[in-house]
C-alpha cells in the first residue's frame, strides 16, 4: 500500500518535461492511483522507470509494449482518457 507521502512522489515523478506524458501521467496519478488494486499500482511504478521515448510511442499507440505487465498498465491509463 503507498502512502500519501509516496503517492506526492509518484505524482512529482510523473512529471517528465514532455507535455504529452505530463497530461496523461500527472492527473491519473492524483485522479486514478489510489483506486488501482495493488499491483496494477506496482505496474504504474514500474512504467514510470522507463525511457520517455518508449512512454511517448506507447500512450500515442504507436507501438505496444512488449512486456505484458507495461502493456496493462499504459491500457489502463489510456481507457481513463479515451472512455468508450
């Protein structure tokens, strides 16, 4: 479980310079972390490790990624912004 003190961190983490990740990243960490099951919330820590241009081809669904665990979590972040 993440505590609020850890959770101003992944928000401050989330921030990354690039104004397509800022946008998808910082609101679903303040909106949308907390009500995650535990570990699609170690999935989201996990996806903030990696490179920016990796994250930047994944959330404009360029590519996929190949890992399944980051695969599920850039879904979930994308179905929050992009609702049927």
């Amino acid at each position: 479980m993440y505590s609020e003190e850890d959770i101003r961190r992944l928000a401050w983490q989330s921030r990354r310079g690039m104004l397509e990740l800022d946008v998808l990243f910082v609101p679903f960490v303040n909106e949308a972390f907390r009500d995650l099951p535990e570990d699609d919330q170690e999935r989201f820590v996990n996806l903030l490790a990696c490179e920016d241009q990796d994250l930047f081809v994944w959330l404009m669904e360029r590519e996929e990624p190949t890992d399944p665990d980051i695969k599920r979590i850039v879904r979930i972040i994308l179905d929050r912004v992009q609702p049927d």
